[in-house]
C-alpha cells in the first residue's frame, strides 16, 4: 500500500451551506472568487455534473495558472469530487474532494486534495487552497451584507 501525500483543510464559513455549495458550482459566483486571495480569477467555467468538466484561470499580472478537471461525484449541499491538473508540462492529475456540514451557525468546508507527486506540491497547493478558502469567506461575507 502507498501513502499518498494528501491535504486536508476545513474553513468556518458564517453562511448557509446553499449559499456556500451554490459559490463552488455556480459559475457566475466562481468567478468572483476561485483562486488564491494574491491572483485575478481571468476565467471560469464550470459544468458542475458527474462528467462534467471545470476549467480556471488566475493571473499574477505577469504571469497565467489554468487548472482544469472533471467532476466525479456531485451530491448537492453536502460533497463535490473532481480531478484537478494544472496546464504546465508534466503535470500530474490529482483529485480534490469538497465536503459541506452544517456547524454552529454557518457552513464547514473540508477540503482533501490527494495524488501529489512530492511534499512541496502539496505544500504549495495548501497555502493555495488555504488563501481560496479565505477567498471564499470574503466574498461570501462581502454579498451577504450587499444582498437585503
């Protein structure tokens, strides 16, 4: 048996889980914030059903990261699988699972990323997926106080 490098994170988010699961599979919303606080979301497209496919872009100003996957499993409100491969010479598929819960108030995000090729891959993508996460959180926090 391997030991697959994997992260896993969970974010408090103050929304209803709707609100947050409809952020990752809408993608009008994903546009808003899918990608690391430090980057420019460029494009987002996303075809949230089992088969198919996501595609985003993120800028740093000089330079563009595209990831692209296809989703696995969708169970609304509660769980989103996809693949995720970065566009960039010997990239390697890995797979990203996105849990939702209900939790004091609000939503628990808990996101497991697996199948990196090395400890400094899936460092790089923890501090990507952390700084999302807080993405998210701000978007959802700045939409709850612009909607009545």
């Amino acid at each position: 048996m391997t030991d697959e490098l994997k992260l896993s994170l969970s974010k408090w988010i103050r929304a209803e889980r709707d609100r947050v699961f409809a952020a990752w599979t809408e993608p009008e919303l994903m546009r808003q914030w899918f990608c690391p606080r430090d980057l420019t979301l460029v494009a987002a497209e996303a075809d949230v059903r089992v088969g198919g496919r996501f595609h985003a872009a993120m800028s740093n100003g000089t330079e563009t990261y595209t990831v692209n996957g296809v989703y696995r499993e969708v169970i609304a409100g509660q769980r989103l699988v996809f693949s995720h491969r970065w566009e960039e010479q010997h990239a390697v598929e890995t797979l990203v699972t996105v849990e939702f819960a209900d939790r004091d108030g609000g939503t628990l995000v808990t996101l497991t990323h697996a199948g990196f090729r090395n400890q400094e891959s899936a460092k790089g993508h923890e501090g990507g997926w952390q700084s999302t996460l807080e993405h998210l959180e701000l978007f959802l926090a700045r939409s709850a106080h612009g909607s009545s």
